[in-house]
C-alpha cells in the first residue's frame, strides 16, 4: 500500500501512456478521465514562439466514475506554469539545463521544499504545510536547509 486511501480522482491531457500508468499503478482505486484538447494549426511565422490555440477541450471518461465537473488539468498546468517562472532550467527555448541528473533532482526538491514550507501562498494565508498540518509556522530558508 502507498499510504493512499479511499477513492481518488485523476485527470490528465490525452497523453496515451496515462491510462495503462494509472491502472497499473492504482488499479480499481482511481476514477479516472482525460482532457483531449483540440488545436488550431500553427501560424508558421509564430511556431516556434506561440503555442497553437485551443479551440476545443473535451472530456473522456476513461475508467471508473470520474466527476464530470472536475475533469480539468487546471492545477498541473498551474504548477508546471510556476515551475518554469521559478526555475530557469525549466524556461522554454532556454540554454540554462543542469547538466548532471543529480543536479535537476536537487533544483526540483529545493524548489519543492521552498513551495510548500517556506512561501506564503495568497489564496490560504499560509504555507501548504502548514494547511496540511505537518508544521505550524512559516519556515525561514535557514531552517530548510538546516
């Protein structure tokens, strides 16, 4: 057991890896849907620049009973958004790369730490951990690392 229980809901793009992943990984114990989206063709003078527009997103069912009214990607694409502000490896068109592994996991579970510890999110006047309840105060940068 992963420490999971109950039912959960999982929502992904139309990526075709997901639905064999989840199962195999969670089994009877997800609802799971995707969100297929639907693109403009690319403008060839702004293709490399611009995303092509989404005209249309539509949700697919895939298994178990997933809740029509929250099938979205919203909060991954949020958090992967924050990411790439945050972290400039992450940046589009962009030479800064770690060049070892160990270095990109490092930059990840830093960035991590400090998100959830030690940044005061508007939306919960608090730090995530502190909303889960694992600490009860605003962690200084010099505690994290400590």
């Amino acid at each position: 057991m992963d420490g999971t229980e109950g039912r959960i809901q999982v929502s992904t793009d139309g990526f075709a890896a997901y639905p064999d992943a989840l199962a195999y990984s969670l089994g009877t114990r997800a609802d799971y849907a995707q969100i297929v989206k639907i693109y403009t063709a690319p403008d060839p003078a702004e293709h490399r620049y611009s995303p092509s527009r989404v005209v249309e997103a539509i949700p697919r069912p895939v298994f178990g009973n997933p809740d029509p009214e929250k099938i979205c990607t919203f909060h991954v694409e949020r958090q992967n958004l924050n990411i790439r502000m945050a972290m400039r490896r992450f940046t589009r068109l962009t030479n800064a790369f770690s060049k070892k592994w160990e270095n990109l996991r490092a930059a990840i579970a830093l960035y991590f730490a400090y998100y959830n510890f030690c940044r005061v999110h508007k939306t919960l006047r608090c730090t995530p951990a502190m909303e889960a309840g694992i600490t009860g105060h605003i962690w200084e940068l010099k505690e994290l690392l400590a």
